[in-house]
C-alpha cells in the first residue's frame, strides 16, 4: 500500500506524541524524590494509622479511610518532614489534604521549609488560603536540599493531617550550575572561600546552605544568595539550573 506524504508525516507525528507522553509520565514517576523516603513528625496520633511514613508513600488516596495520611496530635508546633537521603535540587512541594468531610479544614497557612540538616531550615513557600485538595510550591530559582519540612504560620493548636508531600527535583553535582556570561551577581554574600577551580566552587556552594549562585575571581569563591544579577562585561556567574 502506498502511503502518502502527508499521511507519514501525520504518522510520525502521532508516534511522536506516543513517545514523548511515555517518556514524560516515566519522568514524572521519577522526579517524586520523597517518595519511600525516611518521615517524621512532631508527634504521631493513630500511629498505626496516621505515621509520618504515610504522607510519602506513594499513594495520592486522600481519605482516612485509604490509610495513607498522617496525623499528629493535636497541638501547637505540629510539623512534619522528610529526609531526602541526599542533597538534590528541589524544583517543587506540593501537599494534598484529606477530602473527606471531617478535617480538611486543617491545612490553613502551611509553610514549608528547606534546609541542608534537619535543624536548619528556610522558608520557600508559605500559603494563606485554605488548601481544600491540594497545592503546589514551586521554588524559583530551584534549591539544593536534604530535608523539607511542613508546618503552618501563624501556628494553632490542632492536628496536622497529610495525605502526601510530593518533592520534585532531581540529584544534583557540581554541575548542576548555568553559566552566565558577562555579568556579575548582586546577590548577598554568604561566604568567600578558597577553591581550586570553579567546579570546586561549585561545589561548596552545592554543600553550602542558602547558596544559589558563585562567582571566582583567581581563587577567592564567593557564594550568593541568590541569582540576581547585573551587566559586566567579562564577568561570569554560575548558578543553580
Ligand atoms: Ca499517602
């Protein structure tokens, strides 16, 4: 059967399609680093029902009745937060509430937090509105982290329940850095250390809490806070990709 032009190249485009829609769902799948990861919370209530574990299991059910939402007790100061086994650069955080009619009035002002340890944090992102389902942190720019943490602000006494915490992102290395020619960040100043070349610089920063963007000059590596930047001819700055 002869096939015409047109028709093979509708062809291509659909197999394409098929091709990219497989690989994206497989990245996807791959990019929830919390996943199976090692919990923790600020007390357990339920504990056989409602430990920290159950919020990155893997299951996105969001009613008790699934048996896969944590629960601590009700009280001031709840929290809850994973350790990610390793640094990686976290893009994202999204938090999916219970649905059932009894407690999804409960995620009102969550923050969460970022941090290298698990008694160093900052916060990446914080919301007022009542979280009815679930939502989405984005961090911009990305970060590099070991541990997130969920908490609300302002605080109250209750329970803090979560049907799961999704983290998107991915291992980094040193060469997860952009290179941006001819200008010179503006970003504050955390630390000036001594590095041997830039991958080296790149790398302190990569181990560095807060760190988002390095700039060498001969062999003094300073670490920014940030990716802002300005024009400078023949300057360079690496930041976190
Ligand atoms: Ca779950």
């Amino acid at each position: 059967m002869k096939i015409s032009e047109s028709s093979f190249y509708a062809l291509v485009h659909l197999v394409m399609n098929l091709v990219v829609n497989v690989v994206c769902q497989d990245v996807t799948l791959v990019t929830n680093i919390a996943e199976g990861k090692n919990a923790y919370q600020s007390s357990d209530a339920f504990s056989a029902e409602g430990g920290a574990h159950f919020s990155v299991d893997g299951n996105f059910n969001q009613y008790w009745s699934g048996q896969s939402c944590s629960h601590t007790k009700t009280e001031f100061g709840a929290y809850w937060q994973v350790d990610l086994g390793d640094i990686y650069v976290v893009q994202a955080v999204s938090v999916y509430n219970r649905i059932d009619d009894c407690c999804n009035y409960l995620l009102i002002g969550i923050e969460v937090l970022i941090g290298m340890t698990r008694d160093t944090y900052r916060v990446v992102g914080h919301e007022d509105e009542h979280i009815y389902t679930n939502h989405t942190f984005p961090l911009s720019p990305p970060a590099f982290a070991r541990w997130v943490r969920i908490t609300r602000n302002p605080d109250f006494n209750s329970a803090l329940m979560l049907c799961e915490v999704a983290v998107t992102g991915y291992k980094s290395s040193s060469r997860s850095f952009k290179r941006i020619s001819d200008v010179t960040g503006t970003g504050e100043t955390l630390d000036t250390k001594f590095a041997r070349s830039i991958e080296h610089c790149c790398y302190i920063c990569f181990i560095t809490q807060d760190c988002l963007a390095v700039k060498m000059d001969n062999s003094q590596c300073s670490l920014l806070n940030s990716d802002n930047n300005q024009s400078e001819l023949g300057q360079t700055l690496y930041v976190v990709n």
